[in-house]
C-alpha cells in the first residue's frame, strides 16, 4: 500500500469528481457532521418510522441539515431525508446520506457511517464514506483511486498545514481492488438487519465464508480493508444514496460493479438493480453461471 499524508494530497488539488470541493474539504465536512452525530448519541433522540421497519431520528435529520449547509451552492443535492423522491438532474450533483445505518445508531452500535457521493451523468464518479466510531474514512475517485484515511477526528481540520500534529493525525493508505480475491470461493458481507433468503441459498450452494455487517458505506469499507471479497445486494428497497458512495469507491479502487442494467442514479424515478454485485473483479467471475 502507498502512504500519503493530507498536505501531500492538498498541494495536488485532487477534486471530489467534478466538484468544487477537494478531497480534504469534503473529509472536513464529515469528519464534523460525524462528532456531532457521536455527541447527540449521547443524549436521549426522537425517533419516528418514515415506514414500516424504516426509522429516522432528529440525529440523521440534523447531520442532513450539516451536509446539506455544507454542499448548498456548488450543484443540486439529493438526500435520503428530506428529499426521498429526488428531483433528478441531467447534470451534475451530489447524493448524501446523513446515516447509514440508522438502526445501528438507535442500537447504540458502532455500525454506521456518514456519505457523500458526487454523479455526473448518472454515474457516480466519487464517493466518501466516514464511519465516526472506527476512526476510519474511505474516499476516492474512479479517475484518481481510493484511500483510507486514518486519522485524530479532533483535528480541526485534516487539511490545516498549521496545525503542527496534523502529519501525525492524518495516514492516508492507497486500496486497490485489482489483485487477486482473497480466498476461492469469495467471501460475501451480508446485511446484519436485512437477510435475504435467496442470497443465503446462492452462498451456502457455493460454500463461501462471510461476515456481517449493518451500512452499505461500512460493507464497502470492509472491502477495501480486505475483510471480505464481494457484497450482493437484491432489494427494492435500497436507494441511490445507498449505493453511490460505495459504488463509487469500489470502482475508484479498481473493483467492479456488475448488474443487469446500468445505475442510473440521478434518474426520477430511481430504478433499484434486481441484483447487484460489487467488489474485487475476480470474485465476480464466480456468479457467471448464476
């Protein structure tokens, strides 16, 4: 693995997609909604159900409020909270989901993590997920590669070249998909609250290994980390702020995502894939005959 630190990543203006925003300002953005979300935990917080099985709290709606505050200007925003239908673009614009993982943090668990994802023309070309509790970031590019980015989330900012401990806070660690999986047959990561009787049959006939894990964003980050090979994901209820951010870091890692149609995901209405599967390339090669 490589190492860069932020400075290193500063003076190269790498840009999250086609944004304005650089990776270092986008990292800021959620490492701060990301201690506001741990400090609220720690107090009692409403909770009401958008639907059947599907809670929100006034932690996700106030991390929303932050994000939202944070990207307002630079292109359209589509978010999980307070816009659930979207409105679409043919353009550019971002898809943010305040937390993943709501259950989790109702649970008082450490399964969930803050995203934002950049789309041009449908495509999610960028992606940053933050898992507050892990002390653990991924963000990349599909232009530019993936890192994870271990780091003092009390910084004030990863990217102040003033603050003396800021080299020593911040270890940025290039991943990459493109080597061989790890294990033949791969192992999967299923969903801790959302089994699928379907998928558990494929894996049991293909006597693969697997983890668990709650968060699409925290399943990618796995990932990358090598903890698993592959995530299949067959819901109709999964939405696009689910899947850009990961995707888009599977992708910038050299991985691949592979569904029957192509993830449009600032399309109204959103199309969720009948079957998806995402992670290291080889691994994929096993479901040719599925």
């Amino acid at each position: 693995m490589n190492s860069f630190s932020s400075m290193d990543l500063k003076s190269n203006n790498f840009r999250f997609g086609s944004s304005q925003l650089s990776f270092v300002q986008i990292l800021d953005c959620v490492h701060e909604v990301g201690r506001a979300i741990v400090s609220a935990r720690a107090n009692d917080f409403k909770i009401k159900e958008k639907s059947l099985n599907n809670p929100v709290t006034e932690i996700d709606l106030r991390a929303e409020e932050m994000l939202v505050a944070a990207l307002r200007g630079s292109a359209p925003i589509w978010s999980e909270e307070t816009n659930p239908k979207g409105v679409g673009w043919h353009g550019e614009g971002w898809l943010i989901d305040p937390v993943d993982g709501t259950k989790s943090l109702i649970e008082g668990a450490d399964g969930f993590s803050v995203m934002v994802a950049y789309v041009a023309e449908g495509r999610a070309i960028a992606g940053c997920v933050h898992a507050p509790l892990w002390g653990r970031t991924w963000i990349g590019d599909v232009s530019q590669g993936a890192w994870r980015v271990e780091l003092d989330t009390t910084a004030r900012s990863v990217g102040d070249v003033n603050n003396p401990h800021n080299q020593k806070s911040s270890i940025w660690r290039q991943v990459s998909l493109e080597r061989d999986a790890r294990t033949t047959p791969p192992t999967w990561i299923e969903s801790q609250h959302h089994p699928n009787q379907t998928l558990l049959n494929i894996r049991h006939s293909m006597k693969s290994p697997s983890v668990t894990q709650s968060s699409v964003g925290l399943k990618a980050g796995r990932i990358l980390d090598g903890d698993a090979d592959i995530y299949v994901v067959s819901s109709n209820k999964i939405g696009p702020w689910d899947l850009a951010a990961p995707m888009a870091l599977i992708e910038a890692a050299g991985g691949s995502v592979v569904c029957q149609d192509p993830l449009r995901f600032a399309t109204v209405p959103w199309a969720a894939p009948k079957v998806l599967y995402a992670g290291h390339s080889e691994s994929l090669q096993h479901f040719e005959a599925i």
